[in-house]
C-alpha cells in the first residue's frame, strides 16, 4: 500500500515535469522543436495524463494555442508563467494524496 502511494505520487511529479517541459518547449527558437510540442497538446498521451490527473486539458491547451501568437520573447516568459501554475497543479495533487 506505500509503495503503490509513493508511486502514484512519483507519477503525478513525472506528469507535471512532462507537461512543464512542453510548455517550455513550445517557446523554443527551434521551429521543428515548438511545432511537436504544440502536437503533443493535442495528442492522446496527453490527453490521458490528464486524466489520470483530474486536470483541466481543455485550459491547458487553450493556454499554449495563445501562447503561440506572442513573439518568441514574451512567449518565454509567459512559458515560465504556465509552467509555474501547471507546478501547483500538479504539487497540490501530490500533497492532497
């Protein structure tokens, strides 16, 4: 039974560690590299990660499709910004187990 918690709490962290380098990916100056993240919002896997999760992929794929139309300079920061909360997200998951 503690192993399966420390799992299921080690899995949520790699979750959010997953959706937090996409996001970060998405304002890369690397075309290709931003285009597949963008992808992978759309994708099945991430749409099961929420899922498993209880998270509201809707609001993170409607955050990154914005995210696209501001220049690469502010869509770092604004990566930073999601990603911030995506951590929340995912560390009051953790610790409400």
């Amino acid at each position: 039974m503690i192993y399966h918690l420390l799992m299921d709490k080690k899995m949520v962290m790699l979750d959010g560690l997953v959706v937090k380098q996409a996001v970060r990916d998405i304002a890369s100056k690397k075309p290709d590299l931003s285009d597949k993240a963008l992808l992978y919002f759309y994708s099945r896997d991430f749409l099961n990660l929420c899922e498993r999760n209880k998270i509201d992929g809707n609001a993170i794929t409607q955050s990154v499709k914005e995210l696209v139309d501001f220049p690469i300079i502010s869509r770092k920061k604004i990566a930073n910004d999601i990603a911030k909360v995506i951590d929340n997200s995912f560390v009051e998951e953790v610790v409400s187990k």
